[in-house]
C-alpha cells in the first residue's frame, strides 16, 4: 500500500448539532486550491474514500488500489445505484 495522500481543497466536518439526520458530513470546498491540486493528478478520474481518522474526525483520501492485471472496473454505487426521486429528502 501506497502513502496516503489526502484531497487538497476539500475538508470534511461533522454536521452541526441542529442538522437533520440526513446530513451526515459537510464539506467545505476551496475551488482555487482543488484546481490546482486536480491539475496535478495527472488523469481523468480520481477516486476518493470519505474515512474517519483513529480521532473520529472525517478526512477524504486517495483510493489508489487497482485490481491484479490491471483492469479498470467501476464500482457499484452504495445501496446499488439505483435510486428514485423519492429517496431524496430535499427534492
């Protein structure tokens, strides 16, 4: 396994304690600096794990690992991937 390398320009925080149940993290996303951090990456998709540190603390982080044999899958979303309208509180 590869060094860690952390999403430069998001932070990830814990809900604030009136938000809805719903709400399970909020992100806060500098556009500058994410910019400039995708422009290095080098390539066209990037997968990221929303991870919680050993003090419980949120963090994005790289997904590096790729499969034996180097094939590329894409992963199912959570819950499938298939949602409807209806699953969205907001909507």
């Amino acid at each position: 396994m590869s060094e860690q390398q952390f999403v430069d320009g998001i932070r990830v925080y814990p809900p604030n304690d009136n938000a809805p149940d719903f709400i399970k993290y909020n992100l806060v996303i500098d556009p500058a600096t994410l910019r400039g951090w995708l422009d290095k990456q080098g390539t066209e998709q990037i997968r990221v794990d929303l991870k919680l540190g050993r003090s419980g603390k949120p963090y994005l982080a790289v997904n590096d690992w790729k499969p034996q044999g180097g094939q590329q899958s894409t992963p199912t979303p959570a819950g499938g991937g298939d949602f409807m309208d209806d699953d969205i509180p907001f909507n």
